[in-house]
C-alpha cells in the first residue's frame, strides 16, 4: 500500500484547510486512521483518530476545531481543519492502512 497525502500549504490564521490521506495498492481492510503532527523542535504529536466504527477522538489542542473523517470507496482519510493558528504549524502525518504518509506541510501565518 502507497498512501499520498494533500491539501496541506499556507494559510492566513483564521483559516480552514483539509488534508487527503489516499491509499492505493492493495489496501487493507482495516479502515482505522491517525493524524499526528511534527513542529520544528517537538515531539510528534497526537491530533486525532478515527475507529473502525467511525467514532472519532481528537488531542486536547484540537478545541472541536478539526474534524476526522474517511471515505472508504475512495480508500482517503480527511483531517478537516477549521480557526487554524499559528501554533498548528507542522508537518502532519497520517497512518491509514497500516501504512504511515509520507507528511505534508501545514503553516499558519499570524
């Protein structure tokens, strides 16, 4: 399985952006995903995840302003994200069918 991730750039706080996870290959049928992030100098970070029953969790930093979700027949996972700031600049990862994305770049300007 390859996973490509999108959506990610520069954005103005205040702003929304929505990152694609897209596995091609030979997916699993294990359609459980994770959104983490990576800033500069930080620890990987946990921002949320979706179950195999579609409950969603998210990291306390999150203040109901992301969104998970997935689309099976098109094999994505979703990280809707809403009211960015400057602190959700990272680098953000998904791992989706067993497999982790490669990362992309997300900055806030204030």
């Amino acid at each position: 399985v390859q996973l490509v991730e999108s959506g990610g750039g520069l954005v103005q706080a205040g702003g929304s952006l929505t990152l694609s996870c897209t596995a091609s290959g030979r997916p699993s049928s294990v359609y459980v995903g994770w959104w983490y992030r990576q800033a500069p100098g930080k620890k990987r970070e946990f921002v949320g995840d979706i179950s195999l029953n579609g409950w969603t969790s998210y990291g306390d930093f999150v203040k109901d302003r992301f969104n998970i979700s997935r689309d099976i027949a098109k094999n994505t996972l979703y990280l809707q994200m809403n009211n960015l700031n400057p602190d959700d600049t990272a680098v953000y990862f998904c791992d989706w069918q067993d497999t982790w994305g490669q990362g992309i770049q997300v900055t806030v300007n204030a």
